[in-house]
C-alpha cells in the first residue's frame, strides 16, 4: 500500500466499494447469475437421472438485499421482487420438470405468463431472505406456482404467484398434468386431486384479471 500513489487510493477505493455493492447491477450479472444456476441445476439433475422433487416440494434460495436492490424509500424495490422470482421459476422448472426441461425431443417449453405480487413486509437493505417456492395448482392449461419471501425472523415479507404454460415449439399448449406426467411425477395418491382443488378454488380468480385487456373506456379520453 506504501507503493500506491494518495490519488489511485482516493479513486480506486470509492469505486470499488461501488462496484462491489452494485454486483448485481454490472453489465452482464443476471445472465452470468442464471448461468451458474442452470449449470448447478443441470449438474444435479443428471446425478439424478433426471428423477423430479416431489410434486408438492418446496425448492429454496437464500439472497440479500444489496445496495442496488433498494429505492429511495430504503427498502428493497418492488421491481427486484420479480428479478429474483426469475431465478426461483428457473429453479423449479429443473427440479420439478428436468425431463422436459433437459430432454430436446419432447419440444416442450415452459413459459412465464404473469405474476402477482402481495406485499406485505418491507425487506431493509442487507437483509438476508430466503425465496421458496412449489407447485401449487393446475388446470388444462395453466400451472401456478407459489412463491414467498421470508425474513430470517420467519416474517413473511412477500407472497407471489407465478403462472406458467406449456408449450410445443408449434404454439400448441401442452396441459400441465400431461408435462408432469412426463416427467416422471405419479397421481396415484389420492390426496394430490384433492389438494390441487383447494388451491385452484383460489388460484381461478387470478385468471379473471385478463378481463383488464376488455376495459371499454378509453386511455384518451376522459
């Protein structure tokens, strides 16, 4: 440090805390950050032979919010929720899906088709959370998951819903129960319809948000 002029330190150091504090808002992060997930969900899935998690099980991440998550109101912002959310889909896509997901000839893609975010706890900058995430119900066309953000005090800081289609490489939708069938997962025991009923009892309402794109008044005029 001795050899190192007053003028390099007084520079150098303010930008790398700067850098260092903004990792995940450098050119390229997310793509790097998505690549080293894949590569880790790839890699335990083939030990795996491909075997999916259990229909119902609950896939985790553990994250911290940095300085370039939060917004003027020193809490994390609302748009890194759904960032984060990505890498949760990526996740339970590999572990409940991975033969679709790992196998090219069934030609099956999973899509994101909406989120709902509740907010209910604001998560402080450099808190620690967990995201957990699981299969939580289905119809002929449309798989939903669930999502929360935990605080480490357990406080449930944000719930979400995430509703995911699949789709042959023609655009012809592919029902959910007929991927998870292919990929491994079994409908044996009677407990899953039941399950899969309760939650879709709630799960149908979101559905009736694609009426906004009906909305007859007009964005022009009063």
């Amino acid at each position: 440090m001795k050899n190192i002029p007053t003028k390099v330190l007084a520079i150098g150091i303010p930008i790398g805390l700067l850098i260092t504090t903004h990792l995940k808002s450098l050119p390229f992060a997310y793509t790097v950050r998505s690549w080293l997930l894949l590569r880790a969900l790839i890699k335990k899935a083939k030990e795996n032979n491909l075997k999916p998690n259990g229909l119902f099980e609950v896939v985790s991440q553990d994250h911290r919010c940095y300085l370039d998550d939060i917004d003027y109101n020193q809490h994390m912002n609302n748009s890194t929720y759904n960032k984060i959310l990505d890498f949760s889909r990526i996740h339970i896509l590999y572990s409940a899906f991975a033969r679709v997901m790992m196998e090219p000839h069934h030609h099956i893609f999973g899509h994101n088709g909406g989120v709902v975010t509740l907010f209910r706890k604001e998560i402080p900058p450099l808190a620690k959370y967990k995201v957990q995430t699981r299969i939580w119900t289905w119809n002929d066309k449309w798989l939903f998951l669930q999502h929360r953000f935990l605080l480490e005090d357990g406080t449930v800081a944000c719930l979400a819903i995430s509703k995911i289609v699949f789709k042959k490489v023609s655009g012809k939708t592919v029902p959910p129960k007929q991927v998870l069938e292919l990929c491994g997962h079994n409908f044996d025991d009677p407990t899953i319809e039941g399950r899969r009923l309760h939650n879709w009892d709630i799960a149908q309402h979101v559905l009736s948000l694609d009426k906004i794109r009906d909305d007859p008044y007009s964005w022009t005029n009063l």
